[in-house]
C-alpha cells in the first residue's frame, strides 16, 4: 500500500512540475499549525471536540462560497483541510492561490474562533502544499491515505486513554467524523447545494463513491 502511494505521488510531481496539462486534478493541502494550544484558550475537548471540528467544516464551506476557482470537493479532519480543484488553473492563477489560501483560510477560522472568545494568543495559520494528477486514481489514493490517517489518529488518541489492561473497544458506538472526518462536495441539479457526510474515503463504498462523483464532474 505504502509502495503503491509514493509511486503514485512521484507520477503526480513528475507531471505537475514538468507539464502543462489542461484538464488535471489539483490537490491543495492545509496543515493547522501549532493547533495544539487551542483546547486550552477555547476550552476545546480533547481528544475530539465536535464544536472545533463544526468551525473547521465551516471553514471549508465557506472557501466553497468565496474562492472564483471553486473546489470541486473537500476533505477536512483534526487540523487539515484539503481541497480537490479540477481543470487545473493558469499557472498565474496557480500562483495566486497558493499565495492566498494559507491566509484566507487563516482569517476564516480566526473570525469563527474570535466569535467564541477574543484572544490575542489565538492567532492560527495554516501550511500548504500542492500536487497535480491527471490520474482520477491518484485521487482516490490520496484521499483513502488520508481518510485511512484519520482513522489511525482516531485509534491512537482513544487507545492512549485507555487504562491498564483494557483490551479493545466498539467502534461502532462512536460518532463518524471522530473516525473519518468530514467530506463536504458539490450537488447540481436545478442548483449548485453544498452537501456534507463522513464516509470511510479507505474502504471500497468510500472510494466507489468518490470514483463517481469524480466521474459526474469530468462529464460537465
């Protein structure tokens, strides 16, 4: 599994960086960073707090509704956001947005965050990288990754609180974006409705149904 992600992301540098390609997948990734100081100013739950994780769909919804080169679906978890944009913009437009997005995104959380209590040691910023495919299967590879990361995170966080001695635990009976966050994507029919779910992106419905909202889109 782990062979097969990293040939599959030396192809996806290989061609972003070395071609011109018109209709390819653009994969943004937005890393929180030092979010670890947030539970202690907001008084945020740990290991999980689902009023941090509304802020962060918030968040993702709302560079939906505000970016002119809008994504075609998202994929948020503990402190990351990633963004899956097709039709590959200008390398111009690229630029901009690489610029842009760790800095939008910033002020868009701090405004919900502020809403909640004012602090000046709140201040949040986000890490960005980017890749390029034309392949919709490196797309379903890097989203079952990282819905798979989740999933571990989830695990290790929970396993670690456990006492001595206990042996395992139902996973059933927790709540679904604890285990493989949130997608949230685009629905047209007699209008364009963003629409939300947590799904297991790393299991075969999950990546059935990614592979056919990918394919819808690269009908239009």
């Amino acid at each position: 599994m782990l062979s097969k992600f990293l040939e599959g992301w030396r192809r996806i540098q290989k061609i972003g960086y070395s071609k011109r390609l018109k209709d390819i997948y653009l994969i943004v990734r937005l890393d929180g960073k030092d979010f670890h100081r947030l539970p202690s100013i907001y008084g945020f739950r740990q290991p999980f707090d689902k009023n941090f994780h509304s802020l962060m769909v918030k968040t993702a919804k709302s560079l939906f509704r505000k970016l002119e080169f809008k994504p075609l679906f998202s994929y948020t978890f503990s402190d990351e956001i990633n963004l899956l944009f097709y039709k590959s913009p200008s390398d111009r437009k690229l630029g901009y947005i690489i610029r842009l997005l760790p800095s939008y995104t910033s002020s868009l959380l701090q405004s919900y965050l502020s809403s909640l209590r004012s602090s000046e040691n709140s201040l949040v910023d986000f890490l960005i990288q980017v890749f390029k495919t034309r392949f919709s299967e490196d797309v379903l590879e890097y989203f079952s990754c990282r819905c798979s990361s989740c999933l571990n995170n989830f695990i290790k966080k929970y396993v670690s609180g456990f006492p001595y001695g206990q042996k395992g635990f139902n996973l059933r009976v927790f709540p679904k974006w604890e285990k493989y966050g949130t997608v949230i994507y685009r629905r047209i029919r007699k209008k364009e409705r963003l629409l939300q779910k947590s799904i297991n992106l790393a299991d075969e419905n999950g990546r059935k149904w990614l592979s056919r909202y990918l394919k819808m889109w690269r009908k239009l």
